[in-house]
C-alpha cells in the first residue's frame, strides 16, 4: 500500500501519511443476471445443496480468467451436478467477482445447466476492510469457505460508490439492516436476489 492508500474497517482505521480518518461503519450487497429471474437458475436454497469451498488465492476467474486473490471486492462459486462439462475439472466454478459470477452463471443456464448451489460472499459475516486508494474505494475480498452465504439469503447492494475486482459491485450482506446502513454511507441501490436481471449485470459491467 502506498502512502495515498488508507484502510477503513469495522475494528478502527489505519491511515497512511499521518492522515487522520473519522471510522465509518461498512456493509453489503450482491447482483445478477438474466431477464428471468434469478431463482431457478441460481441453484435450489435446501439442505442438500454441497457446502462452500475455500477459494485458492492463485485460482483464475472462470469467467474472465483475472487471479482472484489479486483483486479486492466480493467473491463467488457455483456448484453443479456435472462440473466437468461446466468448468472442464471436479470443483466448483469460481470467480473473482459477483458480476462474473451472474454472467457465467446465466450463460451455462442458458447453455443446460443449472448450478446445484450459487454463493458469494456476505459481509455479514466477515470482517472486512474498505480502502481508498487513487481516489477509488474498494471493498477487501475473502476467500475462506465460511465467509460465503447463498445468494437467496442476501441482500444486495448494487453499484455503490464501492467498488471491487471488475469496477462496479453487488455487494452482499445477509443482515438486510446492515446493507441498508451501508447503502445509506456508500450510496447504490437495495436488490434481493430474485429482482436482479441480465441488464443489470451487464449495466454494470459496461
């Protein structure tokens, strides 16, 4: 981090170049993709569905081959029945970022397969960091197992002042007070997971 870098988190603020910060408090979101809605094609919300795993730091993106670690901002996998014929290997697909989470999602759904399980991260449960840096603010990524929720249970901020690996974000929180104080620091716009579309995604992605 550079001396125009500072950081910005639940527990405090670290500032570089003897800034001095006033701490606020951050929270989430999430987002989508598809004209339908998201809920048959984001994988059933039941207890059979397979368990979140760890995103490896050195893992490319499945849908824009970007190294996941090396970016900040929400995180995503989705879970299918025939992996292999998704993703070309046994694991779930995984992505640097909720937007190319949707969009990957959506085209193999569109393509005859339908993920067993969607998850991104919830900042809910995590303890995350925003820091600003040339003039952008941007939300730290996680990659651990239990710092992902499914995408049904989450409410999610969509393009807010807070960015992460692809530019504009859907950041999700599974406490909806808590991504509503953050859309009220941050700006955006409050989505459940059934309302996003295909031209939101890719609003966001343009």
């Amino acid at each position: 981090m550079d001396e125009q870098t500072h950081t910005e988190s639940r527990g405090g603020i670290v500032a570089g170049a003897g800034e001095t910060l006033t701490r606020r408090t951050v929270l989430v979101g999430a987002a989508g993709v598809g004209v339908a809605a998201l809920a048959g094609c984001l994988g059933e919300d039941d207890e059979d569905a397979p368990d979140p795993i760890t995103i490896d730091a050195d893992q490319a993106c499945d849908q824009c081959t970007m190294q996941i670690g090396q970016h900040p901002g929400p995180v995503g996998q989705t879970h299918y029945d025939d992996p292999d014929d998704v993703v070309g290997e046994d694991r779930p697909a995984q992505f640097c970022s909720s937007t190319c989470t949707y969009s990957h999602t959506f085209e193999q759904e569109n393509a005859g397969h339908d993920p067993t399980a969607t998850y991104l991260t919830d900042y809910s449960i995590v303890d995350y960091d925003i820091e600003l840096d040339d003039d952008i603010e941007e939300i730290s990524s996680h990659l651990e197992a239990d710092a992902f929720a499914g995408v049904e249970g989450l409410t999610l901020v969509v393009d807010s002042d807070v960015q992460g690996a692809m530019g504009p974000s859907m950041i999700g929180f599974g406490d909806a007070d808590e991504a509503e104080e953050f859309q009220t620091e941050y700006g955006g716009d409050l989505y459940e997971h059934e309302d996003v579309t295909s031209e939101l995604v890719m609003s966001l992605m343009g």
